[in-house]
C-alpha cells in the first residue's frame, strides 16, 4: 500500500514537472511570436538573380550586404567615380560581429526596422508591395504619386527629407523624426558627405543604388535588397516571382507575333531629342518583339541614352513603325512637317508613359510603382503594339499619344 501511495506521488510529480515544461514551452513561443526580434533568424533567404549592384549573404545573427555603383556624371565611361557601401544587418537583440577583416569598413544597422525614411518615390513603392508601408515617416516631399502618403506630408505626419534627384537629404529632418533606418539613394557622389554625416549623427542609413540598373526586372528585384532590412525576404519572394513569372509569359506572347521597329525617347530642350538605346526603357522594347532601329546606327552613353539631333533622328529612325514619344520631361515636338516625315508619326502609331500622372502635384507613377511593377508596363506595351494579343488589357502606364494634346505630362 505504501508502494502504490509512493509511486503515485512519482507520478504526479513527474506530470507536474511536464505540465511546467509546456507551459514553459508554450509561454516562450507566445514569447516569440509576440517579439519577432526573439525568433530564430533569416530563415527566408533571398538573392539576386538579375540584380548586379547589390549582394548578401547570411550568417547566424547577421547578414552581409554589399552595394556598389558607378557614377557617370557627363555620360562618358573617362568621367565614371564608383561607390561601394558595406553593411552588416545585425537581428535585433544579438550582438555584432567583430569589425575586422572584410568587416572593417562595414556600417552596422539592426533589423527588423520599426520605422523607415527614404528620399525618392520608387522606395515608397518597393515599401507598399512589401506590406511596409505604414513604417515609412519621412519622405522625400509633396510629388508623391501616393494622395494619402501626401496628405501625410502636408499635415505633418510625416517628414520631408528632400529628393535624392534635387539635394542632400535634410538631416535635420531625419534627427527630429528618428527612424530607424533611412533608406538613402545616393544619385549622386556630390551628396556622399551628407551619407557620412547622417551616421556620424546617429541615423541609422543604407546606401541605395537600384537607379544603377540598365534592366527593368533587375530594377525590380531591389525589392529584394528593401526586405533584408525588415526580415521581409518571404514575402519579397513571393511577389518577385509574380513578376518575373508574368515577363517571361509576356515576352512568348510577344514572340508569336509578326514584330516590327520602334524607338524610345523624347523631345528636350534645345531641339535635342534623348533616346533609350540600352536602358531599362529600352528592353520593353526588346521584350514586346521590337527592334530598336537605333541600335544598329547609335552608340549609347554609359547611362544606355544618347541625345540626337532632330536631323540625326530623321535619318537613323525614320522608319521605325512605333514610337513611345511622351515623357514627363518632354519639351514641345518640332513643327507637323518635321515630325510627319517620321513613318510612326504618319501612321499613328505614337504612344507614352504618362498615363497615371496628378498634374496638380506634379507626380507621375511612372518614377514609382511603374519600376517596381515592370510586368504591367510591359504588358501595357505589347497591348498597344499588338491589340490582338492582350484584347481585355486595361493600360495601366502607358497610353496612345495624342498628336493634338502630347503625352499627359504634368507641368514641370
């Protein structure tokens, strides 16, 4: 009897001690999920495919980042001054690696970011489809395509840093408003001081160069660098592949077809018309079964553009079947019987890339959600070119260019 009443204390002592050890269990992981910072890091991974200014590679408490540009101020390979940026992505709650070796000039930032800055409006974008975009606090300013994010700037909610395009961003701005990471595009090697300043002072800042791709879908894929620094890798995944799956279906589509000629670019100032020879433009054209006839008489600059003369263009793209001619840049055209001797112009077969524009802010979504999003710019495209193959497309960036009335360009 004294044996069965022992070995019932056992028992319950031994139940007891289970009972505590899943209640500890199931207390750390509320614990976890509660506190994302606590759960094991970076098991979604992400890596760039197409990509070429950015890499990373992941270590336990850490990830190992690398951005790299070059700068091409006049548009000549002689003028080029190159930028490498390195940081280390430290998981919250963990401690830094030792700043020596490949380490030693790296910047440590740490993630999850609760809170962001950025200073152009693609970033905006790259942030809203990955589900961030409630973290953003400061922006670059009021040509936000986005009518609520502007509306947050104009009452104040949050801040103006200035555009990476037109200044240094204002530091003064980032140390009232505190972010946790301040998403710099670095556009031009004039505004590396301020960089440097912005993390003496304490801002946490990455240096972002996704301008520097010639491709689109590589554009694209800097989704992929903006979710290192939010732990957001699955996600960024799965909507690149979205993307990516729907270009190589567009481009087959496009392939079936019988093709034709075209050219992209606009007129500026001075009677000066800038084409798209081997830019991020210029591979829609590439992609929709076009060929680019400059490409045969043109040599690009090191940005993939070149500026021609009216004369110069009439006698290399005469011909060209389709013309994407509108721009937010673009200045008034020459007179009707210049621009009646181009064969597009003759036909009607002119379109642009104007087509989501607020005139009242001077914002187009084309410098937007348009680079993060190429798979609607190119099936825009090949709606226009080929009516018979996306019948039910509803452009989403690009229009018919009306002769009459330009492209709808908002006034600069």
């Amino acid at each position: 009897m004294k044996n069965c009443y022992f070995l019932a204390i056992c028992i319950s002592l031994v139940l007891g001690c289970n009972s505590n050890v899943k209640q500890d269990t199931n207390e750390a992981a509320q614990a976890t999920a509660a506190d994302p910072t606590q759960a094991i890091p970076f098991t979604a991974q992400v890596q760039p495919k197409y990509a070429k200014h950015f890499t990373v590679d992941y270590h336990d408490s850490y990830k190992l980042v690398r951005t790299h540009a070059t700068f091409y101020p006049n548009g000549k390979e002689g003028d080029s001054k190159n930028r490498e940026d390195v940081l280390v992505l430290v998981q919250k709650g963990s401690n830094p690696p030792p700043l020596t070796g490949e380490l030693a000039d790296a910047h440590v930032l740490y993630v999850p970011a609760a809170t962001v800055a950025v200073n152009v409006q693609h970033s905006e974008s790259f942030l809203r489809e990955l589900g961030l975009v409630d973290r953003i606090n400061a922006i670059g300013g009021l040509f936000s395509y986005d009518t609520a994010m502007r509306t947050k700037a104009l009452e104040d909610k949050v801040g103006q840093v200035g555009y990476s395009w037109h200044s240094p961003p204002n530091i003064e701005v980032l140390l009232t408003r505190q972010p946790e990471l301040f998403l710099m595009t670095l556009a031009s090697m004039s505004h590396t001081e301020s960089l440097e300043k912005c993390r003496q002072l304490d801002v946490p800042t990455a240096a972002v160069f996704d301008w520097a791709e010639q491709d689109y879908l590589a554009r694209a894929e800097w989704l992929k660098f903006y979710a290192l620094f939010f732990n957001a890798e699955e996600k960024a995944n799965q909507v690149f592949q979205v993307i990516e799956d729907r270009v190589q279906e567009l481009k087959q589509l496009a392939a079936s077809t019988g093709g034709g000629s075209a050219l992209w670019g606009y007129h500026g100032s001075k009677g000066r018309w800038v084409m798209q020879l081997e830019s991020f433009p210029a591979q829609y054209l590439r992609d929709a079964n076009l060929d680019n006839v400059l490409l045969s008489n043109t040599v690009a600059n090191a940005n993939g553009i070149q500026t021609l003369s009216t004369e110069q263009l009439l006698v290399r793209g005469q011909a060209a079947d389709h013309w994407v001619i509108g721009d937010i840049h673009a200045s008034p055209l020459p007179k009707e019987e210049i621009m009646s001797s181009f064969a597009a112009w003759k036909q009607n077969q002119l379109y642009h890339n104007m087509e989501r524009v607020d005139p009242k802010s001077n914002s187009s979504d084309w410098y937007a959600t348009a680079i993060v999003r190429p798979d609607s710019v190119l099936a825009d495209l090949i709606s226009l070119v080929y009516p018979d193959v996306l019948p039910d497309h509803q452009a989403k960036f690009m229009g018919v260019f009306n002769k009459a009335d330009g492209a709808k360009a908002p006034v600069q």
